[in-house]
C-alpha cells in the first residue's frame, strides 16, 4: 500500500500515522459505513453514483457526513493532488465518531484512504470459483462495514480452494461479499434484485446494450446457477471477472463465456469512455 | 467517563490518546470481538467466566488475543492498579488489527478500557419499557462488536418512548442489544436457549436456589411474554431490572414483581459475596 496521505476530518495525514482514538464507534460497536470506488488516468470514475450510495448509506445509519458534495468532492481532489496517483482506489469510510458512552452516536469520522490500484486484465481469464454460504447480510441496501461473516470464512475458502464466498438465503442467490453476481441462460442475463448492495458495477451492466441480448433483475436459486451457461461477477475493482464453478462443480464449460466476454468489453468500454 | 489511563497492546495510554491506526480491521470491516465485566471494590467480579467467554469469542473469530489467561489477568491489574478505581466497568476488547490489505486479519490489537461505574439501586424501582423488534443477531453466541441495528434504532426508541429493544426472530423472543430476557409465570422462570448470547449474569441466575421456584432455558415466544406475571432482563452492569412493559402494554401489574425482587437480591448477594 506504500505510505500515502490519508484524509482525516479535513486534515491530510500520512497513512502509518492515520489514527482514531479508540473510543469511536466503529472500534467499540463496528458501527460505519464507507463506499469504494477507483481512479483511472486520475479521474474517479462513476463518482457521482458512489456519492448517491454513500450520502444514502449515511442517512440510512444516522450519521452526518458533514460535507456536502462539493465539499466532499473537494477533499478527494485535495488528497489526489497530494499523493499524485493516477491509478489507484478511493475508499470513503464514515464512522459513528468518538463517542461518550461507546453507544451513542457522536460526531462521525470522516477518512479518505488511496491506494495504488492497477486493473489487472489478466484475471478475466484466471476467472472465480465460488464457494456458497447460507446468510443474508443485514441492512443488505446499506454499505456498512460489516464483514464479520466474509472474513471469519476466510480460512474455509482456503480449505475448499475457493476465491470468493457467494451468499444465498436458504437457497436464493443473493451476492457475493464484495461483488454482485449474474447468470447467462441462452440469450438472457439474470442478477438478483432481493435484499442486496446495489453494485455501481452491476447498474452500469444494467445498462449495457448488445443486440439480441436481454439484461434484468430477476431473483434466483442455487440450482439455477449450477445449470447456467455462464457466471460472472461484477465489483468496482474487479469489473466483470467470469465465475468458472460453484461448490467445485465448473458452470457451462468451466471457461469464460461468450457472452460474459463480451458484456466485460463493454464495460471497459464505459470505463476508459468516462 | 474522565481520562483514565487505557490498555493498548502491552502499554497504559491516557484514554484521550489512545488511538489505533484506521487500517485496523475494526474500522475497515467491523471485525472484532469484545467483552465487558465490572469490579466491585476493586475486585473483578466472575472474571473466570468472562475469560471463558472472551477466549471462546476470540477462538471463533479466528482471533489470536497473545496473552494467556495469567498474563491477560496481569495486564487488567497493572490498568486497575494504575487507575485505582474501585467501583468501574472493564471493556477488553480485541480487533482484527493493522491489515495491509483492509481485509485478511492481520495481529489483533487488545485494548482495555476502565471507567467509572456504580451500579444505581434506585434503576430497579424504575424499571425498563422494551420495543420489539424483528432481528435475529448474526453469530449470536459470539461476543462481537457487531451493535449496528442496537445503534441504528435509537431514535426509534426515544420516538416509542421505550428504554430499550427487545430482539425476536419472526415472534421467537431472544435477547436485548445488550441484556437477556428472562419472565416469570407462577412459580417457573424461562429464559431463551436459542441463537442468543449466553450473558455471564444469565448464567448465574440459572444458578440461583430459591424454594419453590424453578428457573429454566427455555424458549418462548412474544405472546408469552405479554401475558407472563413478571418479565426481567439480565446484564453485567444493570444486574437485574424489572421489564414494566412490552410494546406500550404493560406486563403482569406494570410493576417490579416478587419474583424478579427476590431473584435480583439473590443475585446482589452472589456479587457480594465473590
């Protein structure tokens, strides 16, 4: 990660010297929220559907941001400027503040930390295996910095030579940790559309226009992305990377597909265009 | 709280500067686990089951808290020495630490935060007004930082005019954010046995002798509870208080029951005495 500067309330700090006290409330009652989002050729794409989520994730959890858009949009140019890093990720954390009692919401924090981050087109190819688990994450709309289920699992997907957890409830496909899921079927691509994060990435794919190929937010279960032609995931780093088995049994032909691929193009397209 | 000196990995911090990086896995993921006792004249009140609980938390989370139960003993009697506080509450917690990549666990940071506390005879006589909610705590046996519903919902409770919420899973009583549940019908007492955390002073009151009355795990639902004669809660600072009502409407006569008197000068007794 390298030590760049790290926004704190206004100030911009060295990241190995970026500290809260410990009485904020991300520290004694994990409560926050944040959004995340990249760089490319210096311009933070798409960042006008990361403040929606993020204002909105505020609102939803009580917490004051403090700044407006401008304002905040201000500060990430200050920090960008500073660390002088054209590739790179944003991550916009907003926590409950320090607060008297450790209960009570207090006067947020506000951090802005970048990262070099370089897309790595590699990886499309490498693709996903994904290991499903039964939970539904609560307050699923909101982008808080729960993870506790996603990184207490982390030494079970090693044992089960998985990259990624995809969570479902009782069965319906919901998302995975940090990344939206589709499924192709023929000609038609499904993601879910029940109890998940709006991903910036999966809107976009929302979006996306090729001939003859339908897009839509339709629920489904396991069993129906066992027996898809083709899977992928969608993320703000990881754009679209194919999924190539679920629970160690390979999905379609257990390769990228045509379809996925040419969705990925488009994508890349939006970006580079932004 | 004033600014007593604080615990951080090995060294006492003034509590106004004791700080943590915001790469720790706390702030960036809400990962951690915590646990919260209180001393009486100086004396760790049932410290052995709160060790018990917070090793078993740490174990589940994939923590490791580097201390042994001897040495994590010295460490809080090296803080209370320092602090010389008789009457306080202890916070221990233990977070996922300074991840390089905001995701994988890195070395936990343990914390211990003392602060003043006198536990309030006069808050039996009061009692408590709880609001139902519909939530079923993810991880439950688990001593996590996890408080964003708790958190979230405040305002909904000052709305209500309610004191605190009570957690149910579609009508299946549970637990409070931070206490257990417990009622009271004729000469039997039932407390919750399902996906609940199994609080320290909820233990001992199942231990408790008094004739003529039995005290059980047992679940029950929300109708139960609204037509029980009595209803109490149990937590390591509140002890026991009396639940008065239940969604507005009152339970048994809307006043602190002879039961719930008895069990909690049982109760006052065994901390007493320790």
């Amino acid at each position: 990660m390298g030590n760049n500067y790290t926004y704190i309330n206004g100030q911009l700090i060295l990241e190995n010297e970026a500290k809260l006290l410990v009485t904020d409330l991300a520290v004694q009652r994990g409560y926050g929220i944040f959004d995340f989002l990249k760089t490319v050729n210096g311009k933070p794409i798409f960042i006008e559907d990361y403040f929606n989520r993020f204002y909105n994730s505020a609102s939803e959890m009580n917490l004051e941001i403090g700044l407006d858009r401008t304002e905040l949009y201000k500060a990430i140019s200050l920090l960008l400027e500073k660390n002088n890093i054209l590739n790179s990720s944003l991550k916009i954390i907003l926590t409950g503040g320090y607060s008297e009692d450790g209960y009570q919401i207090a006067k947020p924090n506000l951090i802005i930390v970048q990262g070099s981050f370089e897309y790595d087109k590699s990886s499309f190819n490498k693709g996903l295996n994904l290991l499903s688990h039964n939970y539904q994450r609560q307050l699923p709309t909101v982008k808080t910095i729960d993870y506790l289920q996603a990184i207490r699992l982390q030494p079970l997907l090693k044992l089960k030579r998985a990259d990624d957890l995809l969570y479902h409830n009782n069965g319906e496909v919901r998302e995975c940790p940090r990344a939206n899921i589709f499924m192709v079927k023929g000609n038609e691509v499904f993601t879910p559309n029940t109890a998940i994060l709006r991903g910036i990435t999966r809107g976009k794919i929302l979006n996306i226009n090729i001939e003859g190929i339908s897009i839509k937010e339709q629920d489904f279960v396991l069993d129906n992305l066992a027996n898809a032609d083709e899977a992928f995931i969608s993320s703000s780093t990881k754009n679209i990377l194919p999924v190539l088995s679920l629970d160690g049994k390979p999905i379609g032909d257990g390769n990228p597909g045509k379809i996925t691929t040419a969705l990925s193009e488009k994508l890349l397209e939006m970006i580079n265009n932004y």
